[in-house]
C-alpha cells in the first residue's frame, strides 16, 4: 500500500479522533440546549447536562485544533497554512468558544442559541469540506 508519510505518523490515532468527538460533543450541547429551551421538567439536570456537554466539547474541539497543529508542524513544515479545512475548524472553535463563554458568564440561552446554530452549521460545514475542497487534507 502506498500511504503518504503525513498518513503514518502517530497522530492520525490523535488528531482525528480528538476533532470527531469534540463535533459530537457539540452536537449533545446543542441537544441539551434544545432541551433546555423547550422543556419544562427537569431543568436542573438538563442544565447540568448541557454545561457538562459544552465543556467536553470545547476541550475536544480545542485538543483537536491543537494536536491538528502539531500534526501539519511534522507533516508540512508550518502550524498553520489557511488550508480550508483548517480554516473551517477555526470557525467552529471560535463560535464554539463563542458559546462557552456566554454559558460561562450565565447569558440567557435564547442569546446563546443563534450562536450555536451558528456552531452547528460550521462544523457541517467543516465536514463537508473534506468532500468538496482540494487542500493539504485531500489525500
């Protein structure tokens, strides 16, 4: 089999799944939030749910960025190249932190939920990249 060497190293069994798993993440917040918005019963424990969520997903999507990082370092020579995928996955983590943030200092949820349809919509973005661009991410 005939694998480029950015295939082989180590960090295709960090990076990628540390970026899948901060996606899915934010869609549970995102499903908590829903909840939250909509539901009446148990609100303590969606709340709990959803904060514990958004947090997970943070730290996943920002162990994914940085690992992604490290991997172009070793793969290409640079941290960062403006690749669209890279790009796509900065947007999802700034919205994202956009989010965080705005849980964190307790802003309403109908003020944080348009930013994180916006979320949402980036990561399903970012995805469809991989399908649809030529970049360092097209192998």
């Amino acid at each position: 089999m005939n694998m480029s060497h950015e295939l082989g190293s180590i960090l295709i069994i960090i990076h990628p799944p540390l970026a899948i798993l901060g996606y899915l993440f934010t869609f549970l917040a995102a499903w908590n939030m829903g909840k939250l918005l909509f539901r009446r019963k148990d609100r303590k424990r969606d709340n709990r749910d959803f904060g514990l969520s958004l947090a997970v997903a943070w730290w996943l999507t920002f162990l994914g960025l940085v690992t992604g990082m490290i991997w172009a370092q070793v793969a290409w020579g640079s941290f960062w190249s403006w690749d669209p995928k890279e790009t796509a996955a900065l947007a999802v983590f700034v919205t994202l932190t956009i989010v965080y943030v705005m849980n964190l200092r307790e802003l309403p949820l109908k003020v944080q939920a348009p930013f994180m349809a916006v979320n949402i919509l980036s990561i399903l973005y970012t995805i469809s990249i991989s399908f649809l661009s030529i970049g360092l991410h097209s192998f």
